[in-house]
C-alpha cells in the first residue's frame, strides 16, 4: 500500500495546477474530437470529464506503481510534486501506449455517433470540457474538490450551458449529484445512454452487464442500460450482483494498492465469467481494470454503435 | 492506553453525515464489504461510538482501502450510511494533516 497523503497531495497539487489529476497537458490529452465531427454551439454540451481519455495514462502509471508497491522506492513518491509539469507530461505520453488512446478515443467517437443517430441535438467544445474532480471528493480532499468544482461549474455557467450529456458514472455523480450540494450551481445531467434511441437490426447476441457502483447504487440508473440493449434484441444474461446489489471492480483503489485493487478485480470477474457471455462495461475505470483483471469486456458503446444506421 | 474522547461523534459533523451513533454494530456492512478483512467498517463506527479519535488517526491510511462502492450503506439495515461515515472520517484525517 502507498502513503494515501502522498498520493492525494500529488493529485491535488496537479489538479490545481494543470486541472486534471495526472498533470498532464489538456491539448494533448483531449483530442479525440478531431476526429469526430460534431458542432460547437448549443446549450446542451457533451461532456465528457475527460475519463476516457484519462484511462490510458491511468494504466501506464499503475504498470509503475505495482512495480513498488511496499518497496523502499515508494518512498520516493512524495517528491513527485516538484517534477516541473512539462516533465511529467512527457512522462506519461511515453510510457502511455497508443494503442490505448485509440481504443478509448473510438469510444468517445462511437458516443458521438449513437447520440447523433438518435437524433439527439448537442455540441462539443473542448476548451469547456473539463475534468470533474471526483477522485478528490472520493479521497476525502473537500477542499480542494471544492475549489475544483467551482471553477468547472463557473465556467460552463459563464458560457450559458444549462444542459450536459455526461458519458461515465464518475462525471454523472459529481456533476448531477456534488455541484449543485457543494457550488450551488445546477445543471440538467443526462447520461448518453439514456437519450440513446435506436432501430432494432440483424444484430443478435447475449451479454452479461457490469453495472459500475456509481450507475447501480448511487445514481439508480442500471435499468437504462439494460432496457435500451433488451428493446435492441440484445440478451442480458442475469447475475445476482447486479444494479444496486453490483460489486465493485477494484479500479479505485488502483493508486493506493494495486495489489488490493487486483484481488478485487479477480474476484469481481470472477463472478461476471460465470455466465460464460460476453462482458459489458460502461465504465471507463471498471473497463481498464477488469480488462486488467483477466477479462475480455467491451464498452457499451461498442455494442450500441452496432445499431447505428 | 488510548485516550478517549468523548465529543468526537459531535466534531466530525463537521466532516459529513450525522450517522454513526445509529449504528449497533450488526456487521452486515462487513460481510458484504470488498475488502473483507478486520472488520472494517464496523471497527471504525465502533471507534467513533466510544470516542477512539486516536486509535482511528493512528491507522488512518487503512481508511483509503476504502472503494467508496457504497454496498455497506445499500445494505445497511440502521441506514448509518458505513460509506459516509468511512469518507467522513476521510475529510478529518485529511483535515488534521494539513492543520499539524
């Protein structure tokens, strides 16, 4: 296990400055929309809290951690707030790997095209897409996550955004739940799954869904998910630990342990093989880490884009 | 010898939801828990119970095992939200940290 106040102060002190919690540069970080076309305007936004792009750099730098998790070198860890930022940002792009920036910007570009083959009206402007802050919240860093917040939520006010359309669970929860509580400022929060409306086609199979807690418990919304794909002629094999009774991948105790979050992956994937169907995951945290954990699981997305005309 | 102090149920209020003292310690949040050891939550809302403010401070870092998944609060048959009370404790850690 890792120093929790070495590994909060360093995400802090990122978030603070670079506003994400890897320190990473935002040009370099979020640019799968170049490849997407979608419009700017509009009052209602995609917005994306910049999960899926964050994913990559998330799996990179747990390949490290779980190098010396409980050696003497861990140690070292708390000097990582001097590392000069640009540093850092070159870092992580190295021992990132491409492929996975292209697997988790297609998932982004696939939302894109099951929102517009819905017929769903929306923008996207990258300079307003921001990280949400949530693993501050989850840390326990309030005031921080606080700060964070505020600066997002203001930002989107000031350019007269009333509606987003969130992509993950993470994103959903802070900005549906933890903005209005702790900024006073509202939104109208969609996930895109649930503006998601598209034609039945020859596609037929069977899979077993892996609710994330955040979807499940949290914000109650495991049925969209599991009617949208029903409706679409796609079987959803059921599992006792599923909706508000689901159970957690692992994938947030990464930065801590990862050895803890590897036994509960184990566990969790586990209990999803036994149905012997395909996985699904809408998740990207859930996604990466039981990919990591020894399972095969596709994105939501990449079922649903299936149907796209 | 660990000292106790009484008012810490009333001081972390200050930190998150007001559930603790509700608890009676059944252990449905431990069974149902991912980490499944050392009774973790209930040791802890036990130690907020009796007022152990020290016993908690001096094994903070365990509180960060913690997933935030929130299956002891959906199960928890008091509703003394375990999963709260956990990121409480949390914000007062974090909070005594960065006032020492």
């Amino acid at each position: 296990m890792f120093t929790p106040r070495t590994i909060m102060e360093l995400l802090a002190d990122n978030v603070r400055k670079t506003r994400n919690p890897f320190g990473l540069n935002k040009a370099g970080l979020n640019s799968w929309w170049k490849d997407s076309p979608v419009n700017q305007d509009g009052e209602t936004l995609l917005f994306t809290g910049l999960m899926y792009q964050l994913v990559p750099y998330i799996k990179a730098a747990t390949r490290y951690l779980e190098k010396y998790e409980d050696t003497p070198a861990a140690d070292y860890l708390r000097y990582g707030k001097f590392i000069p930022k640009p540093l850092v940002n070159l870092g992580l792009k190295g021992i990132s790997s491409r492929d996975d920036r292209s697997e988790f910007n297609t998932i982004l570009c696939n939302i894109v095209k099951i929102l517009q083959s819905s017929g769903v009206s929306f923008g996207y402007h990258p300079e307003l897409d921001e990280y949400s802050g949530v693993l501050l919240y989850d840390m326990g860093d309030q005031e921080n996550f606080v700060e964070h917040a505020r600066y997002v939520a203001e930002k989107l006010q000031a350019a007269g955004i009333r509606k987003l359309i969130t992509v993950d669970p993470h994103t959903t929860y802070a900005l549906k739940v933890l903005y209005p509580k702790y900024t006073g400022i509202s939104f109208e929060v969609q996930t895109y799954f649930e503006l998601t409306s598209l034609h039945s086609g020859d596609v037929s199979s069977e899979v077993t869904l892996h609710d994330p807690c955040f979807y499940g418990r949290y914000l109650a919304l495991a049925d969209v998910p599991h009617d949208l794909l029903s409706g679409l002629g796609v079987h959803c094999e059921p599992i006792n630990t599923s909706g508000a009774f689901t159970t957690c991948c692992g994938g947030p105790a990464e930065s801590i342990s990862p050895r803890l979050a590897e036994e509960v992956g184990r566990r969790r994937v586990a209990e999803l093989q036994a149905t012997g169907r395909p996985i699904v995951a809408m998740c990207p945290i859930c996604l990466a880490h039981l990919q990591k954990s020894g399972a095969q699981v596709e994105d939501l997305s990449s079922i649903l884009v299936q149907f796209v005309a | 010898m660990t000292k106790i102090t009484p008012d810490f149920a009333e001081e972390l209020k200050k930190y998150g939801d007001d559930t603790a003292l509700i608890c009676f310690n059944c252990g449905t949040c431990v069974a149902v828990c991912p980490l499944i050891s050392e009774s973790f939550p209930r040791r802890l809302i036990r130690y907020i119970q009796i007022g152990a403010r020290d016993r908690i401070l001096e094994h903070a870092d365990e509180l960060w095992k913690c997933l935030h998944c929130g299956l002891c609060t959906q199960t928890c048959p008091r509703e003394a939200d375990p999963g709260e009370v956990i990121l409480s404790l949390k914000r007062l850690t974090v909070a005594t940290w960065r006032n020492s």
